[in-house]
C-alpha cells in the first residue's frame, strides 16, 4: 500500500493528510494542483476525475479504496544550503539544463553539495516559477512546472526520493 494508515478525507478537511493527497494526485500526474494542505473545489474536482479515471465509486471523498489507488504522496526531502547527498545531485543536474535561457544562474557543478551557488540558483528558479524566494527546495518548489510535458521539478529530479 503506498498510502498506508490515512484516516478518510473530505472537502473542507485541512492538514497533513490533504497535504498527501494532494501530492499523490499531483503525481497521477496533475501538476496544477497546488499543495496547500486544504480540501478545496480544486481538490474535490482532482480527486473525483482520478476516481473515474480509476474505475472507483467517484464521490470526492478519498478512503481506503482512493488511497490504495493513489501514487505515494509522501514528502519529497525539504532541500537547502548544507543538504548533501544524491538528491542534492539530482537537483543539481535539473537545475544546470535548464538554466541557459530559462532561469539562467546554474548551480556553480553537480557535486552534491547544497552551497551558496546552489542556493542562487534555486532562489533563481523559484522567481522563475513564480513561487516564494527562499533558496529552500519544499513542496511548492518541488511542485514548478518545468514547461514540458508533464514534468515538474520533482518528476525531473525523480519520485525515488519520495519520503514515504
């Protein structure tokens, strides 16, 4: 089960679990839905399209049936100066692809270690996409669409660092 022990939500339910839910449907994948921890009409439409989409009784309310369906909406790792490790490295690769004519402050190398020009070249990229300036790497960065088809900057640096 990639959701395992979540209590039955319905709109107007706020906290954690919405914030899960909202994650797992962002990763159906629907990478316009905003996580922001509160069941709301966007939320209610997302989850009721994923139920038909899934062959389940489509009534906005996710219980174990949704959740067993959903992809794992864990956390991605909450990045920032001083982070180190694969993920960080990932980051990295994502972040100097894209950097000439988009957001155009690279990461400095792909060295795994979450430094001053990494931080640059996040806080670049939040401006980019339109999220809070903070040079830390949280859910609405991780959920930036990257303008492709699809792909946000979690699925570019990839759902294997998922926190489950």
């Amino acid at each position: 089960m990639t959701n395992p022990g979540q209590p039955t939500i319905a709109p107007g339910a706020t906290g954690t679990a919405v914030r899960r839910l909202q994650r797992a449907l962002r990763r159906t994948p629907n990478p316009s839905l905003v996580v922001d921890g509160s069941f709301g009409p966007a939320t209610e439409a997302a989850v009721k399209e994923f139920q038909q989409g899934a062959s389940l009784v489509v009534d906005g309310i996710v219980g174990p049936m949704t959740w067993n369906a959903l992809p794992d909406g864990g956390p991605m790792p909450l990045l920032s100066e001083g982070s180190t490790g694969a993920v960080v490295k990932s980051l990295q690769e994502v972040l100097t692809n894209g950097a000439p004519g988009q957001w155009n402050t690279g990461p400095g190398g792909v060295d795994g270690i979450f430094g001053p020009l990494t931080n640059a070249s996040v806080e670049a990229f939040q401006s980019w996409g339109g999220v809070a300036v903070d040079g830390i790497v949280g859910d609405q960065t991780w959920s930036v669409s990257l303008h492709a088809a699809m792909a946000t900057l979690e699925s570019m640096v990839g759902l294997q660092y998922v926190i489950g």
